[in-house]
C-alpha cells in the first residue's frame, strides 16, 4: 500500500470545503480534456490491451476480447514492452550512471566520478532488488497506446523503494504554462477503512468518520492531487491534496520540496504540440489491426460456409428446409423431376486474404518495431547479430528516446536518490544537471554511442594510413583518446585512473626512460674506454735491445 510519507501541513478546517471545491473543479475540467482522447485510447486497448481497465466502467476480470479474431497485436504489444525494456532499462543491469555537472571543477571530476560510480552501484542495487521490473513492464505496454505513469513511493526497511504502474483510466493530466505537466489528478479506489491507514496523519471530519465507522466495508474512491507550487522561485515545489469527492473535503495536505520529491512520473512516447497525453506506436498500427481483424472475421465465416456449405433448392412444396439436418445419412425426400439441394460454391478467396493478412500483419509489426533482423526466437543470436539489432531499434526510437531519457529515466532516478537521501542511506548532491547529471548507459544508448565509435575509429585508421604513425604521433593524444572510448563504451569510472594518477604514471614513465638512457650511455662511455686500453698496448712499438 502506497504511503507518501511526507510532512504534512495542517489545514483548517474552514479552508478544506473550498480548497476540495477548488480542486474537484479543476479536476473535471482536466477530465472533460481527456474525454477528447478517450476513445481513441479505448479503441486501442479493444483491440491490443483487452485486459487492460475499460474507461467507461468497471471491467476487472471481465472477458474484453470479444472484438479480436487477430493476435499479431496483442502479442505484438507485449513483445514492444519487453524489448523496449531490454533496451532502455534492462533487468539486472545499470543503465544510467551519475557522473560530475558542469559545475564541478575540470580538475576534481575524476574523484568526484569515483565517489559517485560507487552510490550509482548502491542505487541501483536498491531498484533491482525492488518491484521495479514488474512495474515497468506494465507501464511500457500503456506507453505503447501513448502515456504511462509510475508511482514512486517509499517502501519499509526491506524495500526502501516500492513502484506502482497507474492505470491510464486512473489518471488525469494537465499542463501548465511551461507545456510540462504540472498537475497529475488520481482516482484511487479503496474501502473505507482503509482511509486512515492510507494517509497516516489526515484530517478525519465528522462525516468521514460516520461514513468509516458505519460502512467501513463499502468502495470509495479518493482523488489524489499532486500540483506544482509556482510561488516558490529556482526550487521544485509541489502540493499534495488527498480529496473526498462525495464529502468534498480534504482528508490530507503535504508539501513536496526538493528535485525528485514529485512521487508520479508520466512519460509520453510522443506528443503532438497542444496536447498533453502521448500518442503511442499503437495508434499508429490502429488501422492494419483493425483491417487484419475484420479479415480473419471474414475468413472464418466463408470457412464456415466451405465447411457446412450453402444449398438451393426448387420450392416443389415437398422439401422442408426448416425440417432438414445434413448429417451423414440423411435422407432427403424430393419431388419427381425435381432438381432437390443444390450445393452454391462459395465467394470470395483464402489466397486473395492471406496476401491481405501478410501484409497487414508485418505493417503491425514494423509499427511497434519488432520486424527486427531475423528471428530472435531461433538460435541464440551472435554478439554482432544483437548489437545490429540494437543499433536498428536506436535508429528508429531515436526521437522516442530523448523523450524517455527526460520524462522516466532522469526523474525516476531523481525520485529514488531523493527517498534514499531521506532515509538518511546516501549522501550526495542534488541532481539537476549542474553538480550532478544523469549519463544514460543503456543498451540504446551504446547503440547511440557505437556511431560516434566508429567515427573515431574510421578517422585514426585514415590517417595511420594516408600520413603514417609519425603524424598519428603528433596530432593524436593517446590518452585523452583511450579514455574518451572508455566512456562511450560505458566502462565504469572506478575503472579508469583519474588525471592525477596518470600524471604521475606518464611521470615515471619518463624517469624511466630518462634512467634507462643515461645507463645505456654510461654502459656506452665504459665500452669505449675498454676498447681504448685494448687497442693502446697494440700500438707501442717495440724497445730496441
């Protein structure tokens, strides 16, 4: 059960009908908004996400797949969640680094890179022994239709970070003048009774506490408000309401202050200009899934038709069409010179629908980019056959990828190290690009890297080639290049040794060598003078007697 543990702030009593008032209005504005996108999002789900919550009513546990004759999109979405989640934020893998801002001095970011790969270990230890994978998954599938929303949240001593995916048919958004979204409105279904155990700390009215103590069994709903505060300046601030719509009244009040202090975090896969919720590779797959269903629909009939056939027959007043059963043996009477039951040949063509479904089928496919190269359901791939495929699904996501980079990697990040700071379990500065940034090192983002790899690697075998190794040996800075691959490699920074240490290598390096010349100079001068007392003895003449 998720608990915002948060400070709270008293409010008064007289306030909280007009503040509830304030909200619930807003609230159903921001709703009239989605009601725009609504079916669109319905249809989508019909059609690829049947288990997924209907916006229009209740439908958990409810068989929804009555409008599917096609799978291609249903298994098509689960396979875009898990390859998206292989790509971006793989299990039991880091796939972001913290590393030194643009504040922090040219001459310290190696020691500060050291110190901070060791709380990026222990951050991510803390998400891949959290529920975070599971969670994920889920909101990659609703991305799939366009917006998914993840609730970060804290857990207890065992699970100090606790993720939730929200149902879309849960979520309301809204933007503000900035174009992000600044308002996140939540329905959120619980039992009565529940209500003081879900926000420890909230104000209990009079009527709410009849209503608990007389129904505490009966299903409510709670409208969660999460706004940002644009009264404070150059500080991320954010009110928290906990809103009765039937009592219209406040249960509870806090304030989020501080980068990662927002517990939602809603990432788009793309987004037209003026709207606020995300369109998904889905929609774009819409009218082939829909085509490739109605096809099978019709196949299925005309098989039907092949199977049981369709007969005609002169009404001569003896046959009884409505008496008749074409079983095996079935004898049907017939008027003399009658021509009886004649079989009608069926229309339409099985070839004719199969290159329709082929067609289909593998446009689905490309829209929700698993027409990659061959088959990852054979043998398993080579390291250059995945990296290949890697690099592909980079290319195509690119535009995807930035988004996501902003809107789920950075502030689920931001709001994991802000709870583990909290509990007083790390210690380091704020994350906001300057003292601190977030450096993706995903397998996208290799992909990403591996081009500007090859470009360096193309460019020194040009010139080793075109100019010799007298030239490399000058223009290039064999250090600086060695630890530039390192990075875009992702090779951690505990594994590299910092400036300081390499100077002091590159220093001993040279009183070495420095060493090793005067010796082998010396050595040098000895040998010509042993040579020079041989060769004085040969040259004396000898005394005469």
């Amino acid at each position: 059960m998720l608990n915002y543990n948060e400070e709270s702030t008293p409010v008064v009593q007289d306030d909280t009908k007009k503040i509830a008032e304030k909200y619930l209005r807003m609230y159903q504005t921001a709703k009239q908004h989605r009601e725009n996108f609504v079916p669109l999002f319905e249809e989508c789900y019909q059609y690829a996400l049947p288990m997924r919550e209907s916006f229009y009513s209740e439908s958990i546990g409810q068989r929804r797949d009555d409008k599917i004759f096609d799978e291609t999109a249903v298994v098509g979405v689960q396979e875009f969640a898990s390859r998206l989640q292989s790509g971006l934020v793989p299990n039991f893998a880091r796939w972001a680094d913290f590393t030194a801002g643009s504040e922090v001095p040219k001459e310290e970011r190696d020691q500060v890179n050291n110190e901070l790969d060791e709380v990026t270990e222990y951050v991510f230890e803390i998400i891949q022994n959290s529920n975070f994978a599971q969670e994920v998954h889920e909101s990659f599938m609703d991305l799939a239709v366009g917006t998914g929303v993840l609730v970060v949240s804290e857990g207890d001593a065992v699970h100090p970070i606790n993720f939730s995916a929200i149902p879309l048919p849960h979520i309301v958004l809204d933007t503000g003048p900035d174009d992000y979204i600044d308002h996140v409105y939540r329905e959120r279904p619980c039992r009565n009774s529940d209500i003081p155990i879900m926000y420890p700390k909230a104000i209990i009215s009079d009527k709410l506490q009849r209503k608990i103590d007389t129904s505490p069994e009966e299903r409510t709903k709670i409208l969660e408000v999460v706004c940002r505060d644009y009264t404070v300046k150059n500080e991320d601030q954010f009110m928290f309401y906990a809103i009765d719509p039937n009592l219209k009244e406040v249960i509870k009040q806090e304030t989020y202050t501080g980068v990662g202090s927002n517990p939602f975090v809603c990432f788009r896969w793309s987004k037209v200009s003026g709207e606020v919720y995300g369109r998904g590779p889905l929609m774009n797959a819409l009218s082939a899934i829909k085509t490739t269903n109605l096809t099978i629909e019709l196949i299925l009939e005309n098989a039907q038709m092949a199977i049981s056939g369709i007969y005609q027959m002169d009404d001569d007043g003896v046959i009884n069409p409505d008496t008749i059963n074409l079983v095996p043996g079935t004898v049907i009477p017939k008027a003399p010179n009658s021509k009886g039951l004649q079989p009608v040949q069926a229309a339409g063509s099985f070839d004719v629908a199969s290159l329709v479904l082929n067609d289909m089928r593998l446009n689905i496919k490309r829209a929700l980019y698993n027409d990659m190269l061959g088959n990852p359901d054979k043998t398993p791939a080579s390291a250059t056959e995945v990296a290949e495929r890697m690099a592909d699904l980079s290319r195509r996501v690119g535009s995807a990828f930035g988004r996501l980079q902003a809107e789920l990697v950075q502030p689920v990040l931001q709001r994991v190290v802000y709870i583990l700071k909290k509990q007083g379990r790390i210690e380091m500065p704020t994350i906001n690009g300057r003292e601190v940034k977030v450096r993706s090192v995903s397998p996208l983002a290799q992909a990403q890297s591996n081009q500007d790899i090859s470009s360096v690697a193309r460019f020194l075998e040009m010139v080793q080639s075109r100019f010799g190794p007298e030239i490399m040996n000058i223009l290039i800075n064999s250090e600086e290049t060695a630890a530039y691959l390192a990075k875009k490699f992702g090779v951690p920074d505990v594994l590299i040794r910092d400036i300081q240490e390499r100077k002091q290598l590159v220093q001993m390096a040279q009183e070495y060598a420095q060493q090793q010349a005067q010796a082998q100079q010396q050595q040098a001068m000895q040998g010509q003078t042993q040579n020079m007392e041989g060769i004085a003895p040969q040259n004396e003449q000898p005394q005469p007697q």
